[in-house]
DNA sequence: GCCTGCATGTAACTGGTTACATGATTGC
DNA sequence: GCAATCATGTAACCAGTTACATGCAGGC
C-alpha cells in the first residue's frame, strides 16, 4: 500500500522520505497512517526493484535523500490506480486521490463501478436493519440495544454519504471535461 | 482487537467460532473483518488466558466448540469499553457498537471526549482546504487538481458527518434515560 | 454420489507499528 | 548552549490475511 502512495507522491516531483512523510500526514492522512518504520524500508525495497532512484544531496552535508520516480515506478502506479475501487473504503479514497493522473474512461468505469457496488451494499444494510428492528419488536426491552443499532444505521449513511459524493466525482469530471488523466505533475 | 469484539459476542450469550464469524459480518461486518486465520488463534490464546470457557458438544457428534465468557474476560471487556474514544475511526464505531454495556456516565464522557476532538479536527481540516485554496489559485492548472481537493473536502465532511452522528448518540441516551449500562445479556 | 453449508484449524506470509539509535541544523 | 525540528534508519514485535487441510451433515 504505502509504495503506491509513495509513487503517487513522487508523480507531483522528487521528494524525500521525510518530506513524504510531512506530506501524507497533511494530505491523505486522515485514512492512512505513514509511519517511518514503513516509509523508508519501503523506499529501500522500491530502490532495489528500481521503482524509484535516490540523489544524495552531497552540497549542503545534510545527508539527505532525494527520492525520484524512475519509469517502472511510472508505470506501475498507473496499472494499480486504473483496478477497480473496492468499498474497502481506505483503499478507495487513497485511489481516488491520486485519480487526477487516470484516463478519463478508466476513471468513469471505475466510478460507476463503485456506485452500482455501493447501491447495492447499501441495499443489503436496509435488508439487515429490517430484520433488526423485527427482532427488536420481539424482545422486552429494545431500549438496551440503543447503540448497537444507531452503529448499524450509521452504516447505512455512511455508505449513502459515500455514494453521494462518488455522484458528486461522476458529475465533477463532466462538468471538468477538459481533466482527462494527466501524464504527470498535475 | 479481535478479542474485545469476540468478548463482547459472548456478553450476549454463548457462542461458536463460526457463529462468531457471521455475526460479526453481520453486525460490525461493515467496518471490521474477521477471518477465521485470526479468529481461531484468539480463540486459543483467550481460553489459555482463561478469558473465557470452552465446552465440546459431545451429543451431537459435530466437532462444535461452544465458548463461554468468564469473569476475567468479562471484567477486561468492561475495562477496554471504558477507554477514551480515539478519532481513529474503526476502533471509535466497534466501541460505541458494544456501549450499551458501559455506565453512562463514562459513557457520556467518552462520548464528549469525541465530540471535542471531532471539533478540533474539522478546524485543522478547514485550515488545511484553505491552505490549499490558496495554494491552488497561484498555478495555471487548478482543474488537474479536482480528484485531490475533493478527497480533501470529503475528510472535512465525513468528520462532520461523523460529529453530527455523536450528537445524535448524546442526545439519544438523554432521551432513553433508563439506559445506563447493562450487566449483561441486553 | 455430489454439492452446499457447517465447523475447526494451521503455516507462511505481509504489512505494518513501536521503540530505539543516531546525528546534523536552525533559531533563540 | 539548548531545544526543536530536520533527517535517516533498524530490530523486535504484532495483528491479521491467504491458502490450505480436514471432515461431517443434510438435501437433491
């Protein structure tokens, strides 16, 4: 997970780990926690693999690391944000991140993809509510399951919140039609 | 984590591996997964740490386990219940699934705790949109960064959703006073 | 006879976290 | 001179997934 993020990042320009780790916490860190016991094992793996190549900064005697995104990189993060979004919800939100850099069509499909799946968990919820609130009826004292069923309800808004704003993606991009995938710093 | 949701399981009743596994996909399925690679193993380790009690069905012939909660595991369940809520989303909605059994006292507390810390996170986060407002009306290019903003202003809309549904839990247990915490079984 | 569902489990692996260790630079 | 922050890294650990292995029971 944490290598795409890194390759996302390094879409924008060179960068390194610490800043990467600056740039997670205010951007994508609200559903993803970098750590550097993740981060730079990471990018030492995607140095070996050559995803990625490293510059030390000699100059200014900071050892410092600059990281840049070599062509293998370049594509494979292209090939992981065009799969399909699961509702998997943090993976989900961490692809559509970066979504500026997908074709247009790869990036509708996958958008409509994903309403249709969210309708239809959202579907199933409504389906599990009702058979909760039948058995609900049945016991003596149904103000003792309060919370467990505002938990479940919450759910089902989450997720009618969720397809709202994948509808606000859809209408976004064809209102921004010129935004058809970018070739790299956006 | 495991361990506390399948302690909370058992304060309903007794229960089997396997029963456990589609109760939880059908309750806190949603923002929780469990398998049985992490399900079984809990299973051992809390009976060695006599959490809880394992009985065979011998009549049935059917290999069945059924496990039973004991006061250890009873009183370490409570005791994590009680811990302050963290904005750390997950463990937040798998708590308040299970706050029925918490004193609403504490229940309240914790629920306050949140509420203020959901506060300062939606100003961090609105803080941030404007930095990057900013940021965004200084280069040539703003609609090449729409996918990104947007996830943005979703995180400031998700924790306010989320604020709004902890309003709501406060509110509720105002109303169904008589619910103050069960013993067991609700 | 076979498929589905009930039922339990393990081993290898993965993707992290936590805590620690180190050191340079900058601002007061 | 001292604290904060920039900057990199490792080792031990942990929680969980995936894939596999097994077997019984009931319905068609």
């Amino acid at each position: 997970m944490i290598e795409y993020i890194i390759l996302g990042l390094l879409m924008e320009g060179d960068m390194s780990g610490y800043e990467m780790k600056k740039t997670i916490d205010l951007s994508v860190g609200m559903f993803y926690k970098a750590s550097y016991g993740s981060l730079y094992p990471a990018l030492k793996r995607m140095t070996e693999k050559e995803w990625v190549s490293v510059t030390e900064e000699e100059g200014s005697s900071k050892n410092k690391k600059i990281y840049s995104l070599l062509p293998e990189g370049r594509s494979r993060f292209l090939q992981w944000l065009g799969e399909p979004l699961t509702l998997d919800r943090n993976e989900l939100l961490l692809r559509v991140f970066f979504y500026d850099y997908l074709d247009g069509d790869t990036r509708r499909l996958r958008l409509q993809e994903c309403r249709y799946n969210l309708d239809h968990e959202i579907g199933r919820l409504q389906a599990v509510e009702q058979i909760v609130a039948g058995e609900l009826a049945e016991i003596p004292d149904p103000q003792n399951h309060f919370f467990r069923v505002s938990v479940l309800s919450y759910g089902k808004h989450f997720f009618q919140m969720l397809k709202d704003y994948v509808d606000q993606l859809l209408k976004g991009v064809e209102t921004n039609h010129e935004n058809n995938g970018q070739t790299g710093k956006p």
